[in-house]
C-alpha cells in the first residue's frame, strides 16, 4: 500500500488547521467565549503550523525541503503544544494559588515592552485557568493539547518517513 504524498499530506494538515481554527473562531463568536492570552498564542501557532502546511503543500519540496518544512513545522507543534499543556496546568491549579487575571492582550500590547508581556503571558492568570466550556469533559485547552499532539506526530513522521 503506497502512502499519500508528502505534498497531499501536507495539504490535509493545512485543512485540519482550517478546521480548528473555524471551531476558535465559531467558540468565539457564536457561543460568546473570549479567548485568554494563553487562547491567542495558541491561535497564532496553529496559524503558523498551517503556514508552513501550506507553502509545502504548494511548494511540492524534495527531500530536503520536506525535512525543513518538517522541522518548522514540528517546532511550531511543539510551542503550541507547551502553551496548552501550561493551560491544562493552570486549570487543575486551585483559583486561590493563581495570580489575578490580566488587562486586555491590546492593552499589554500598547503599555507594556515586549519581554514583560511574553512572561505574563506564558505564567498564566485565572483567566487562563477558568474553564468555560467543555465537549466530551474535556476543555478547550485539552483539546487544543491534542490537536497539536497530533501535529508534532503529523511532523515527526514527514521529518523521518522515507520516499
């Protein structure tokens, strides 16, 4: 049985990323749910997951291209998956044990430098750690840590499949 393509592949990965990123989007919009901070650097990892799908998949690289696609790929994977994991922490932190909730990402973008609003965000706040909405018991940002659980597995085996 001959597998697909890396090129196919990768086309689906960028669709799966459509996919998720309507599901944000219609968690936003439709059911009311704002996003956290936490919720936003997700978002813009699976953006550019989906990227990198993308201009492989248009691109159609040999060997070694595939690879480097591979590798962006896996390292946008692998932060977002850090960044869900830390949710999914925060979440069974108890509320007393958390910092207070943070000013809005517009906010911190205008007022605070650059560094400072990377530690905030990646600490965490009990906005971060509140949980809203749940499918099947699992919260958005456990769902989210599978997702790019399957997107590191998604690139590691284009980095180490053979033609």
């Amino acid at each position: 049985m001959a597998l697909a393509t890396p090129r196919t592949l990768f086309l689906l990965a960028f669709l799966g990323c459509l996919a998720l990123m309507g599901g944000a989007l219609y968690l936003e919009h439709a059911v009311g749910l704002n996003p956290c901070p936490m919720c936003i650097v997700q978002r813009v990892f699976v953006i550019l997951f989906a990227l990198v799908c993308l201009i492989a998949a248009i691109h159609g690289p040999a060997r070694t291209g595939q690879r480097v696609y591979a590798v962006l790929a896996l390292l946008f994977a692998a932060g977002g998956a850090g960044t869900a994991a830390r949710q999914v922490w925060l979440q069974s932190v108890p509320a007393d044990q958390l910092e207070a909730c943070l000013p809005s990402l517009e906010f911190m973008m205008e007022a605070l430098p650059l560094q400072e609003i990377v530690r905030l965000v990646f600490h965490g706040t009990a906005d971060c750690a509140e949980v809203t909405w749940t499918l099947f018991g699992l919260s958005v940002p456990e769902w989210s840590l599978l997702a790019f659980i399957g997107m590191v597995v998604f690139a590691l085996f284009q980095l180490l499949r053979r033609r």
